[in-house]
C-alpha cells in the first residue's frame, strides 16, 4: 500500500493530467481560421443594413396614468399613507415637488397638502430606486395622511418646469383630463390654472383666484379647509 505522501502525490498528479492534455489540445485560431470564418459568416454590407427594416419605437400614450408604486413596490409599502399612487384622484389640486428641495418647504408643503387633501406629484425616482424613493417620502410624510404620485408626463402635459408649481384642474374630470382638446399630450391652458414658486399653498391658491376668478368654486372649499384645520 503506497505512503500517504504518495497518495498525495498521485492525487496530485491525477488533476494535473486533464489540466496539461487541455492546454495541448485549446489552441488560437490561425488567420486562415478567422478567414474561413469571415468568409462562412460576412459582415452584412452597408446596402443590406440600409434594407433592413427597424422595428418602430414604443409610443407613449398620454393618457395613460401615474405609475402605480404600490405594483412596482411588489409589496406592502413602508408605511400605509404612501400606499396611494392615485391615476384619477378626485381632487382637483396637484403640487409638482421634487425631493430635493429645501427640506422646510417640503415639511409645509406635505403638511398643506394633508389638511387640504391635493396630492403630490414627483416627477421620478430618487437615484434611480424605488427603495430610496420610498424611504424618503416615507420620512417626509410620517404619520400625515397624503396622497403622492410618481407622474413624469404630468410635468409635461402642464408644462411644469420648476418646483413647487401648484395645479387646479378646472374641469370636472381633474387634471388628468385636462388635456382633452389639446392633442400631442399637453394640457390647455383654459382647462386649468397654475403658479409656481416656493410658496404656501394658501398664497398659490388666492393667486389662482386672482388670475382666473371663474376658479373659484374650486379655490375656495380647499381654502376653507385650509383656514379651518
């Protein structure tokens, strides 16, 4: 019976065998291998590029609703008033953030939004996650009862180009269909009114009222609430 030394060593020996046959056997190609190749499998020229037909790109629909973060989530939110991700909200009142900014206007914003029953919208995801996104509206919101949305075409069908803008849809169907009329996903103008700048909701509302007094039967009942609470 062979030694424990020589068994390790036949051991050994034994795995190196396959591993030398591989290496003597696996060679790279020769230029006559990579022209034999070319040859069974050209590149396509350019004409034949040209012929090819490209698939069409996906088409966004305009009317289509808020991303659901409850289903993207695939589970139960960190905290249940972020459960909402409202596609026809039956306020008519929208406040445009981002989580970037000032942490005290976003505080007065969400605790408005709460007493007045309007609904945040953010444009996208917080670095790209949903995980961070749902933490810091979560942080943001606490124990507030309010309704958010995640809506990047909202930001284009009423031409939101700063944040915070503040939107009352003046028709009956809210904002998302204030767009109706309009074509090519905007929104027009006679179907609501906005203000944008880092103000109260209050203040944003009795400008509303100033610039399109026929907003009153929305402005005012939010007001009192406001006013009230």
């Amino acid at each position: 019976m062979p030694a424990p030394t020589d068994r390790i060593f036949l051991t050994t020996l034994a795995c190196l065998v396959p591993c030398i046959a591989l290496s003597q056997v696996l060679q790279w190609p020769t230029p006559q291998d990579i022209d034999r190749a070319l040859k069974a499998n050209p590149f396509p020229s350019a004409e034949r590029i040209g012929s090819e037909p490209l698939s069409s790109p996906p088409r966004l629909d305009p009317k289509r609703g808020p991303i659901d973060v409850e289903a993207l989530a695939k589970g139960k939110p960190p905290h249940p008033s972020i459960a909402v991700a409202l596609g026809s909200a039956s306020t008519p009142l929208r406040i445009f953030i981002t989580l970037d900014m000032p942490r005290a206007s976003l505080e007065l914003l969400t605790d408005q939004a709460s007493r007045a029953g309007a609904v945040l919208v953010l444009r996208g995801l917080k670095s790209q996650s949903l995980r961070k996104t749902l933490a810091a509206v979560s942080d943001l919101i606490g124990n507030r009862k309010v309704a958010w949305v995640i809506d990047p075409e909202a930001f284009t069908r009423f031409g939101v180009n700063k944040a915070p803008t503040f939107v009352l849809a003046l028709n009956d169907g809210g904002p998302e269909d204030a767009q109706q009329g309009c074509g090519g996903g905007c929104a027009t103008r006679a179907a609501f009114v906005s203000v944008a700048g880092d103000v109260t909701l209050d203040y944003a509302l009795e400008a509303m009222l100033r610039r399109r007094p026929e907003a009153a039967p929305r402005a005012e009942p939010i007001l009192k609430r406001l006013r009230a609470s």
